[in-house]
C-alpha cells in the first residue's frame, strides 16, 4: 500500500502546486479552446500524468509514434483495461498533437484528474442517456473539424477478461461523420498497475502500440458498417503480436 500512499499524497499536493495554472487555463479556455490545450498537454503531462505514472511504479514503452498523421486531427481508437490507459495514451501521443479523450461519464467526478481533463476538452460520455450522449458525439465531431484529435475506448467499458470485446455500435461515428483517419492503439500491461489488485498499486511496464492509420473518407455503407472490425482486428493483431493472446469473442463488433 506504500505506492498507493505516495500516489494519494501526490495529487493532494499537486492540486494545490498546479491550481493558479488550472485557473489560468479555464480562463485561456474561455477565449481559444485550441491554446488553452496547447499549453495544458504538455503542462498536464509534465505536473501530473508522468509524476502519477512513475510514483505508482510505472515504465512505458511506445511504439509506432511516426504512424500518427502530421498536421491533421485524428480518432485515436484504444483496447481498454485500465483506469491508467487515459495516462499512457496522453503520454504516448506527442505533446502538441492537441487531443482529447471521450470518457465515462463517471470520471467527471474524479478530482484532479477530471479537472485537467476539462481544460483539454475531454468529453464524458453518458451512455445512460440516449440524447445526452448524442450532445457529446457531436461536441466532439465538431472538435475534430477544428482541428482537435480525440481518443474513445471502442468497448465501452473496462475489459477485465482477456482479448479485446466487440466494439459498441456507432463507436467511430466520430470518424465517419468527418472523414479523419482512425489511429488503432494496443495498450498492455495498464491494469497490472492497479485493477487486478485493487486497491493496491503496483509497478508494471506499460506497452503502447500505435498503428498505422486506417482512413475514412469516401467510405461506402457497407465499409462504414465494417470499420469496426477493422479497427478492432488491427488492435488484436498488434496485441498478439506482442504476446498478449486474444480470444476471438462469439459476437463480433458492429456499427
């Protein structure tokens, strides 16, 4: 429980050391959303995403940082096993690749963290309601038509099994509605830092793999209905690839 301690302490004080620049950015936010993430990824990264990563015993490896487009926002499309995937994606996307995650609707509530999430324009997704959820999708279409790259988590949930589940239906609408390319992300080894011995956490390397992209312009219906599959057989692919088998689900994923 040593790390769980200084893990716990750490965001106590770095609420209070990186509270004038929270306010300084929600300020920012008021008048550029695009400079206020600008500045807050790399600040965030820097004062709390890396020092929580490292205190909780952390060691990342990234692979495949070149596939990420230059100079056009993205749908960053992840497996998802672990509350520290938001941290390792953050920290495996280049600083200034100004990028915001769609989360569960719970997370708003979680301090600290929630807070640096505002600032970078992540959206918390509410699945409970239909028409709320629609408010969020599109918040973040027209994010992405500005410029802004967002990260989702196709399965909806945390996998606590093994493999990849099936992707919700209407995960990447994000993609089709504005044509930019979907980044495919294997992450392994985020949930053996704390989700299988909750509430301990432990040290564990952390793995991202970063795919080539997967374009979307000019699809056909029946591509849109088959993305993803696609998608998702990508990231099992470099899953296993790595070593980490995925038992092929009986469903398969569908939009």
């Amino acid at each position: 429980m040593v790390r769980t301690f200084f893990v716990l302490l750490y965001i106590c004080i770095g609420v209070l050391i990186t509270l004038p620049m929270c306010i300084f950015l929600l300020i920012l936010r008021l008048f550029s959303k695009k400079a206020a993430s600008k500045i807050g990824q790399p600040f965030a990264n820097i004062m709390a995403f890396w020092p929580i990563f490292l205190i909780s015993g952390g060691r990342l490896k990234v692979e495949g940082r070149e596939n990420i487009p230059k100079n056009t926002p993205v749908l960053f499309a992840g497996n998802h096993r672990s509350m520290y995937d938001i941290l390792a994606g953050y920290m495996a996307i280049p600083w200034l690749h100004s990028t915001a995650f769609i989360s569960k609707y719970e997370v708003r509530n979680v301090p600290f963290l929630s807070w640096w999430m505002r600032i970078l324009d992540c959206k918390f997704l509410n699945r409970k309601d239909p028409k709320e959820g629609l408010k969020t999708i599109q918040s973040a279409i027209a994010d992405v038509k500005e410029g802004f790259s967002m990260f989702i988590m196709p399965e909806g949930t945390r996998n606590r099994g093994g493999g990849v589940m099936p992707f919700k239906a209407g995960s990447l609408k994000i993609a089709e509605r504005t044509g930019c390319p979907v980044v495919p992300v294997a992450m392994i080894g985020t949930d053996d830092i704390l989700e299988k011995h909750y509430p301990k956490i432990r040290g564990s390397r952390v793995t991202v793999i970063i795919g080539e992209p997967i374009p979307t312009d000019n699809l056909t219906r029946d591509e849109k209905v088959e993305l993803p599959n696609v998608v998702r057989a990508q990231i099992v692919a470099m899953l296993e690839a790595h070593g980490f088998p995925c038992q092929e689900p009986e469903d398969t994923a569908h939009a």
